[in-house]
C-alpha cells in the first residue's frame, strides 16, 4: 500500500507539473499575442503614408516676408497656398506625392536642388533636377534659384526660412508647391552610401581637383562599375570643375551624376542584407535630414521606393533651358513651353494640368 500510496502521489504531481506547464505555455501565449497585436497596432500607427496638405493651407511664410526680398504687388511669389490659383482640393491625386529635396553644404549653399513625385498607385517615381543657375524673377540682386535657400536663411529664417523662400521660388517654376520637403546634409550623403556598403557608378574620366582654401581634393580614377564609399561618391556628385579645364563640366551633367549616385544608392538599399540596415539609414537621416516628414513616413517612403526600383520605375529628369544669358552672372533661362509639357507629364499631382498662366518663367533676356 505504501507503496501505491508513493506511485499515485507520483503521478499527482506529475499530473499538476503539466497542468503548470500548460499554464505558463497559455500565459506565454497570451502575452505574446498581446504583445504582438499592440506591436501591430503600433506598427500600424508609427509606419503610414504622409498625407499631403490641402491646397488651401498655407506653407511657411518665414524669411520670404523680410522687407525688400520681394515687391508687394508681385502675386506669384507673395501667394502662400500649395496649389495653383483657382485649382481646389477635388482636382487633387491624393496618390501622387510630391517632394523638394534640397542638398546643403556644411553653410547654407544649395548644391542640389530637386522635386520629385512619387505615385502610390503604380509606384512611378520622377525625379526633376533644377539646374542651380535658373535664373527666376525675383528683387534680389542674385537671382538664381540656388541663392533662394541662403537668401531666406541667413537673413534670420534659419531653415525653415530658407526651404519657405525656396518653396516661392520653385512655385515659379512648376505652379505648385511641393507637398514635403526635406533639406539634406552633405554628411547624409556620406553616412548613407557608407552604410550600404558603398554605391557602383560609371565614372567618364579621371576627376581631379584640389582646393586647399575649402581642403577640398578630389582624386577619382576612371571606368566603368567602380564602387565609390561614402566620401568619393559626394565627390562624384558634387564634382564641377577640375584641374584640367578640358574635364569641366556643366550643371547638366552634375545633375547626371547627383541622379546617378541617388539610383545607385536605391539599388543598393533594397538588397536583403541593407534592409536589416534600416533602422541605421533612418537614425542617420535624422541625424542630417531637415524636413516635415515624421520617422513612420520616411520609413513608409523607403518601402515604397523598394516597389518603385523593383519596376524599374524611376525616370530622372532636368529642367529643360533654352541656353545662359552669358556674362556676368551667366543666368540659365528656363524654356517655359518645355518646362510646362514635362511638369504636366511627370510630377503635376492635380486633374487638371498646370499652365503658363500658373508660373512665372523668363525665358529670355528682358
């Protein structure tokens, strides 16, 4: 009996060491469904797609208002709604987002000057490189587009000043205002390409330069599938003028070369061993990236460029020009017909198109 007694004691306790076990296994269960229903939601809400802003609102006023910078009576530029005049929030394609890009030195230079469009829809991508010596109708003394952003930041606007005076002056050009912006460091350049591994770019000639006054030295080999780190391929992008005057380039070129380096960077972050990588590409746009988009949105963007490159649907394009105004300020004048026919075909975000009637483009010496 004793030891019947011991065997079914035994097996109770064998009994409650499951029913334990099973306990912990459903609590455990529990928990991480929990756990991973509130990731989910939260998930959900941190990762979304920007929603563009009414054509009603009104985007930053900042140092675009400072006395002297602009006449009064000059509507387009004193004009502080996204869309164009009389165009309503029903002519809107709510999937079709818009960008400025704006890349900036270690000051408040613009070497690089972009919109782009993104389409949810077909994931279609376009990319409009404005070449920085577009001449556009302003007061101020320099009137390049590229002087607009230091313009509107050093006169007490800081960024927010500079990207609202910019904002003016590419509605100029394209009739609206772009739904978002982001003001990029050169440091971003670096940082990003680095961490991907470096970029694979075709690089023409040999590009050497040296400015000791900025420390500045460039030393590019030629040929083709080169893989560029993070410091040669800002070099590439940003390269204009060498040692050799027979390897200058024009705006054009360098707007080439800035596309290329973006495409290569794309191609290379949405390989499966970078995407692991983004959690690091985010932290160091924050860390170099100005702009009105939150972390969940800039995210979004990156899974959705993923679709755009799968396609193969990203086209680069430069503003068309119809030739420079010549010494001293050699002005590119914009070629309005041109400009108008290819912001209508790629980065208009309305049902109706955008017409001459919306810009404000100086085609020719006055």
């Amino acid at each position: 009996m004793k030891i019947f007694g011991n065997s079914k004691r035994a097996r109770h306790k064998k009994k409650e060491k499951r029913l334990k076990r099973w306990q912990r296994a459903a609590i455990a269960g529990a928990v991480l469904l929990i756990l991973g229903t509130a990731t989910y939601t939260v998930a959900r809400g941190f990762i979304r797609p920007p929603a563009p802003p009414s054509g009603e609102d009104i985007f930053s006023g900042g140092a675009a208002h400072l006395p002297g910078e602009y006449d009064p009576e000059d509507a387009k530029l004193n004009n502080d709604k996204y869309a164009p005049e009389g165009v309503t929030d029903d002519d809107r394609n709510d999937k079709k987002l818009t960008f400025l890009v704006i890349g900036v030195d270690d000051g408040s230079n613009t070497d690089t000057i972009m919109v782009v469009s993104y389409d949810s829809v077909t994931h279609a991508a376009h990319v409009i490189g404005i070449p920085r010596d577009s001449l556009v109708n302003v007061k101020r003394g320099n009137k390049k587009i590229n002087a607009a952003y230091p313009s509107g930041s050093l006169r007490g606007g800081g960024v927010e000043g500079g990207v609202s005076q910019l904002q003016r002056e590419v509605k100029t050009i394209i009739g609206f205002v772009p739904d978002f912006y982001l003001v990029v460091s050169m440091n971003a350049v670096v940082e990003l390409v680095d961490l991907v591994g470096g970029v694979v770019v075709d690089v023409p000639f040999r590009m050497r330069y040296d400015d000791p006054d900025q420390d500045l030295h460039v030393d590019i080999k030629k040929g083709d599938n080169q893989k560029l780190n993070g410091d040669n391929a800002l070099k590439f992008a940003r390269y204009r003028m060498g040692n050799d005057k027979r390897y200058t380039i024009s705006d054009y070129d360098r707007i080439k070369n800035q596309q290329t380096v973006i495409n290569a960077f794309v191609r290379e972050a949405i390989k499966p061993a970078n995407l692991l990588k983004i959690p690091q590409m985010i932290s160091a746009a924050l860390s170099n990236v100005h702009t009105n988009l939150s972390p969940g949105e800039l995210v979004w963007i990156g899974a959705e460029l993923e679709k755009a490159n799968d396609t193969d649907n990203i086209s680069f394009h430069t503003m068309p020009t119809k030739g420079s105004s010549g010494m001293p300020y050699w002005y590119e004048f914009l070629d309005a017909a041109a400009v108008l026919e290819l912001v209508n075909r790629t980065i208009n975000p309305y049902d109706v198109e955008i017409t001459a009637d919306d810009v404000d483009i100086i085609d020719s010496v006055p």
